[in-house]
C-alpha cells in the first residue's frame, strides 16, 4: 500500500433515493428470475429455434465478462508491472470483476435449459476439448475461484481479531477467527500466484467468447464473423477495463461524496487511447485484408451498427483522452470512459446477436418483458450488492488524514457540482 | 522517459504472448470410416406424400396424430422446419426449368461427417458415431443451446415450453433401429417412392452420381452434401440447382475447422497458457526488482 491512503469501509445510509429505485428494479428483477424456473424458458423469453441465445447471453453473460476485465488489468499494471500508484484502485477493480462474474453465472444459470447440470463441463469424462464454450466455462468457474481467493486477504483485515458474533452464534466465533488467521498464513502468503494465474485465465476466456460464434460461419455477419474475433475480443476486453475502473471509481466517489481520483485515474487513462488504437488497428487491417470495406459503408443495420460502434465506442473516447485537457477532468474522463463501456457492449451483443442471422427467418428476435426486467434486475442488485460491500469491507482507498473523519462521519462532503 | 517504455514493453509483451496462443495449428481430421451410413434423398421422385413424416412421428412418439392428418397437402403453403415434434418434415418447392410441377422435399438432420453442433457442445451430449449418426444424450446436456447456434442447417430444436428437463430435439438417423436393429430407418422403411434409398455413403455417392449420367435432363448436376460443411451422411438430389429449393448454400467450409484449430492452439499441451503464467512471473519479479532499485537510490 502506497503511503498517502488507506482502505477503508464507506459511511453513508444505504438507502438513498437512487437506491431505493434500485431495489424496486432489483426486486422485479429477482422475482422474474425465480418466477423463469417454474415456468420454463419458453414461457418467459422470446428465444426459439430461430433465435437460441438472446438478451441474457449477449448482456448477462459477454458483456459481463467483457465489462470485468477491470479486475484482470490492474491486476496487471499494480501487481505485475508494478505501478504502486495505481494499489489505490485495485481493490475496487477486484471488487468489480468478483461481483462481475458471480453475476455472469447467476445470468448464466437462467438461461440454461439444465441448469442443474451447470458442473457437469467439470466431469473428466464429459471434458470436450474441441468447444470453445468449454474453454469458457471451465476457465470462468477456475477464475471465479481465484477472484474469491484473491478478496480473502481483505477478509482477513477486516475480521481478523474482531470476530465478534452475537447471541447464539458466538459460539462460532473462535472457529472464524482460526479459519481467518489459517487464510492469512496461506492464501494471503501466495496472493501474487494467484494474481498472475488470473491474468493468464483472463486471457484466455476473453479470447474464447471470440471463438464462440465463429463456429457458425454462414450466419454470422462478415463485419463480426473473422478468425481474428477471439483476438479483438481479447483487445477489446484488455481496452475496456480501465474505462470500467474509471466509470465506477468516479460513481463511487460522487456516492460517497468523496474528492474523486482524478489523478490516478488520469494517468491510468492515458493508456487507453493506446489500447483502443490497437484494437482499432486490427479491426481496420482485418476488415481491410478480408476486402470488405463495402460491408461498412452499406448503411444497413449491419453497417450502422458497426459504425456507431467504431465511432462513439473507440474513435471519440480515444480524442478525448488523448488531450490532456479533458483528460484530467473529471467530465472528461467519465464521458471517454461511459462511450467505451457502451462500445464494447454494444460490440458483444453486435457479435452474439445482431450479426446472427439463422438461414430461416419468419420474425425478428426482440427480447420479452421479462428478459429485460431480469438483466435490468441482476444489474440494479450487482450495484446494491457492491455498496453493501464497500460498506462493509476496506475496499475504497482514502486519504490517511480524512479516514479518521470519514469513520466518525465528519468529513467535508464533497458535492457533484464542485468536482470540475 | 524510461517509465514510459517500460509500461509499453510490458504491454508488448502480454498482447504478443497472446498472439502466439492464439495461433492456430491444423486439427486433424477424424478417421473416416468407409462403412459409414447415409441416406440418398431424390427429390427428382419425391411426390410429397408424407408418410415418413408420419413413420417418424410414430416411431419416436412425437404426437399421437392419426396418419389422415398427415394426408393435408396445405401444409405446403406454410413453410414449416424440423421441429421438437416434427424430426423431419416435406415441403414443397418450385423448379423455375418446369414451373407447372412442384416439387417435395424432405429435411432433417443432415448427420455431417464434421458436425459442428458436435464440436460445439460443452460437454459432449452430441456425439458423431461411426456408424454415422449423429445422437444425443439427454442426460449430459445442460441445455445452453449452443449446438443449435453452432448447426449450419438449422436443425437443432429445443424444448422452450419444458420447465425442468428440456431437452434437444432432431433426427437421430433411427439410431437405436439402424445400428442396434439392422432395420432401415422409419422413414427409408416406408417411402413408397423410393425417394429414399439407405446405404453406404460413399456407395450412395456412386449411386448419385450414375443417376445423374443416366438421366440427363432429370437432375441439376450436382450431389448436395457430398462436400457441403465437409461432407454430410444424407445426401440430396435436385431436378434444379439446390439454390432454387430450400437446402442452404453453406459451402464446403467446416465451421469446427475453423474454432478448433484455435481451441487446439490455445492449449496445445497446456504450454501456451503455462508460457504466459512464466512470462507474467518474470515480469513480476522483474519489474519488483527495478522498483527496489529506484527506491534505493532515491
Ligand atoms: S445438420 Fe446440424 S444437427 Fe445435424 S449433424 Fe449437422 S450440425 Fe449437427
Ligand atoms: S444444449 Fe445440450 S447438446 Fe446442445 S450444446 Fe448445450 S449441452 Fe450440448
Ligand atoms: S415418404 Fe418418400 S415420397 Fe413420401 S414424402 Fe417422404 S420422401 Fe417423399
């Protein structure tokens, strides 16, 4: 830990109004998503023979994953390469791929027709080596794991020492507090092991949600469906996840009314320009190279949507954090790094949706009511649940000096309106 | 200055590790067994009667529907696809040399010799057989329905309405009385037309290929499914070219050919993510070692 901050819980009031609108979605959200085991899929969504997957895989489950590629680059650029500024966010960014995930296989498991068949990919004599769906799974429910591992360590400082439950589960109190202070001589001892494996798995299941569609040569559009789609995917992936630090350190600042990092989040975003060029670059030679160009500038659906994707996902955000200027302010930095977040959203479910075209259409797929109260509802509980923890454990990093305030709640309160 | 570099390095360094694990290599293909089955379809002789329809329906107790609902030629106007209570059905369609006179034509699963709904499933409930058909294990599934994302022709179906145990559904090629039985497959058995003759493949390949040298005029030349994906079990003839029926232009291009080399790649014996693991470890140890350094001299 770097010197100047310290990690520590959030004081505020949980409900707000913002997050009482929140629960009201999430709680809509949660009943739907009860509501689809008892009826099936048939019953709640708008997926069929035509259309197999829809809202929840392209949402739920790519852009999920895609958009938790926090966790993995800082834990990169901190851990790996080393750039200790950068320690300040990288519990946050820990935070949000652990929530990420859990909530990709939350997503996940209401799609699935055999859902209580989820583990079945982890059967040796079920392993399927050629499926790249396999590659995914396996790789998600392994990093999963090592998400959960690599939070353990913020446990520990927490509790350890303060175990203290009440009434009738006190008795459990001194097995917690052996189990905590087992962690700590282990898990924590080796946390850059994991670290590293994170990366590696990362890698690899970003890649292969690429691979995924290109399966289907014939019904994928020629602007998404290339062999080099596992490999933008994995650009893409690695470009977003400052972005998506970014968006959420600033978020979570104007929650708490805390001063927003704008300096490390200005120098974390100057990587970015560099990496959505590299992601442009290939995107442009792929499309290039393949001699499609006329595809682009059809105006179709197809053309539209890859241009809007291009345009506002990658050109413009990589502008305007270029520039100093904007990018050491906060507005700067909140719009580049939202026109990213949609960009490769909106690329995963170009990717799995719009560019699937199945060889016999009678109608379009648009998702039901339901399938959208669902993703809407697993987002809105994802955030409540990450308040809730930020409140609970050290996640957010503080100046040492206005901690102590924070934790008697007389700290100055920063407004919105004051930050530019 | 030097920081900057670095950072840059370091980027170089994870993107092109990348690079090399997710170069492709060439997956072999399967062993091709010469006795592998198939069936021919001549669409030339189809009259669209629709009993292998209903021999289907029977034989794998899709619906309890009489054989006289079978008889309704208006379905014909519909255009109807394989469905979870319907592993085949016959439509029509209309050959522009001979506009008078439609035609039938019988779709199923087409049992490709490199099936991609087979390379696609998660955890192997599709299986290629030798014998060549292509079946499916309920049990295994967990029902992401990938396979049915990954088929190049359309075929797979699912249970949407089935809250607890959907399953897959399309032709099974009659697996359980074709390979287990040595009986003709349901509707082979019962065409009264002999617009379905059950083989060997590559005897049926033959057998296609004479028709069309023996009957000019009869068939567009061409024998679908011979190589189309890689070659599938049924095969088809047309009276025109097959762009003018409803059997898809999908190409000779196998949609596993093209995912698996990647996977196979990826994890070429575990070395290409192990690299990377030891490349990040030493970057690691690297990058710790200057920082102390830098502290030091400070
Ligand atoms: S036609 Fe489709 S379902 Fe049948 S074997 Fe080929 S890929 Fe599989
Ligand atoms: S739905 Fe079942 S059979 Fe199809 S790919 Fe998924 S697990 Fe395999
Ligand atoms: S039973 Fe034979 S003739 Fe009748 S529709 Fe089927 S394939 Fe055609």
């Amino acid at each position: 830990m770097s010197g100047h901050e310290i990690a520590i819980p959030m004081r505020a009031k949980f409900f707000t109004t913002g997050t009482k609108v929140l629960l009201l979605i999430a709680l809509a959200g949660i009943a739907t998503y009860v509501y689809r085991f008892f009826v099936g899929l048939g019953a709640v969504t708008n997926l069929d023979n035509q259309y197999p997957w829809g809202l929840w895989i392209s949402i739920d489950v790519a852009s999920g994953v895609a958009l938790a590629a926090g966790g993995f680059t800082t834990a990169a650029i901190a851990d790996i390469f080393h750039k200790d500024k950068y320690h300040v966010i990288t519990r946050p960014a820990l935070l949000t791929a652990l929530l990420g995930y859990t909530f990709v296989v939350i997503g996940l498991l209401a799609d699935l027709g055999r859902w209580y068949n989820v583990w079945h990919p982890m059967l040796p004599n079920m392993w399927q080596g050629n499926s790249a769906l396999f590659e995914v799974g396996m790789c998600v429910m392994v990093y999963l794991t090592v998400l959960y591992i690599e939070f353990v360590p913020i446990v520990v400082e927490r509790f350890k020492g303060r175990v203290n439950l009440p009434g009738a589960l006190a008795g459990l109190n001194k097995l917690i507090e052996g189990l905590l202070n087992l962690a700590d001589k282990t898990l924590v001892r080796f946390t850059s092991l994991f670290i590293i494996a994170g990366v590696v798995l990362s890698c690899l299941h970003q890649s292969s949600l690429g691979t995924l569609m290109i399966i289907a040569p014939t019904k994928v559009h020629a602007l998404w469906g290339t062999t080099i789609s596992p490999l933008l995917f994995l650009m893409s992936a690695i470009a977003v996840g400052f972005p998506m630090v970014i968006f959420e350190s600033i978020l979570a600042s104007r929650s708490f009314k805390l001063k927003p990092e704008v300096n490390v989040l200005s120098s974390l975003a100057r990587y970015t320009p560099f990496l959505l060029g590299a992601y442009l670059a290939f995107k442009i030679g792929d499309i290039t190279i393949r001699e499609i160009w006329p595809l682009v500038f059809t105006f179709d659906k197809y053309s539209t949507m890859w241009l809007i994707e291009m345009i506002f996902g990658v050109i413009v955000p990589m502008i305007i954090l270029a520039i100093p200027k904007y990018r050491k302010k906060v507005a700067g930095l909140f719009t580049a790094a939202s026109l990213v977040i949609a960009g490769v959203a909106l690329n995963r479910i170009d990717a799995y949706l719009v560019a699937y075209k199945p060889l016999y259409v009678d109608h379009a797929y648009f998702p039901s009511i339901f399938e959208i109260t669902v993703t809407a509802g697993l987002i809105a509980t994802l955030v409540l649940v990450y308040r809730a923890i930020v409140m609970i454990f050290p996640i957010i990093s503080v100046p040492v000096d206005e901690a102590e305030k924070i934790k008697n709640g007389t700290h100055e309160k920063i407004n919105f309106a004051r930050w530019k | 200055m030097s920081l900057k570099r670095r950072d840059f390095l370091g980027i170089a360094a994870l993107s092109s590790a990348t690079l090399v694990t997710g170069k492709a290599t060439a997956s072999e293909a399967p062993a091709h067994n010469p006795d592998a089955l198939g069936v021919l379809v001549d669409t030339a002789v189809c009259s669209g009667c629709r009993k292998c329809e209903w021999a289907c329906n029977r034989t794998h107790e899709l619906t309890d529907r009489p054989m006289s609902t079978f008889e309704d030629k208006t379905v014909f106007e519909l255009h109807r696809r394989p469905d979870r209570d319907a592993f085949t059905v016959v439509n029509q369609f209309i050959a522009p040399e001979n506009p008078e006179k439609p035609y039938a034509i019988k779709v199923q699963c087409m049992h490709c010799l490199r099936p991609a709904c087979v390379s696609a499933c998660i955890v192997g409930a599709l299986e290629k057989t030798p014998e060549g058909p292509v079946i499916y294990d309920a049990w295994k599934c967990i029902g992401c329905r990938y396979c049915i994302v990954a088929c190049p022709f359309q075929i797979p179906a699912y249970e949407y309405d089935e809250a607890l145990a959907p399953e897959v559904k399309k032709c099974s090629f009659c697996y359980e009385r074709v390979v287990k039985e040595g009986k003709l497959p349901a509707c082979t058995e019962i065409c009264p037309n002999e617009a379905l003759t059950f083989g060997r493949r590559d005897e049926l390949i033959d057998i296609a290929h004479s028709r069309i040298k023996n009957h000019p005029g009869m068939y567009y030349d061409h024998v679908y499914g011979e190589h189309e994906v890689g070659g599938t079990s049924w095969l088809y003839l047309t009276p025109t070219d097959f762009k003018n029926t409803e059997l898809p232009d999908v190409g000779t291009e196998v949609g596993p050919d093209i995912t698996e080399p990647i996977q196979h790649g990826v994890f070429k014996a575990f070395v290409p993510p192990l690299a990377l693991y030891g490349l990040l470890g030493l970057a690691m140890h690297q990058f710790k070692g200057e920082k102390d350094k830098a502290e030091e001299t400070e």
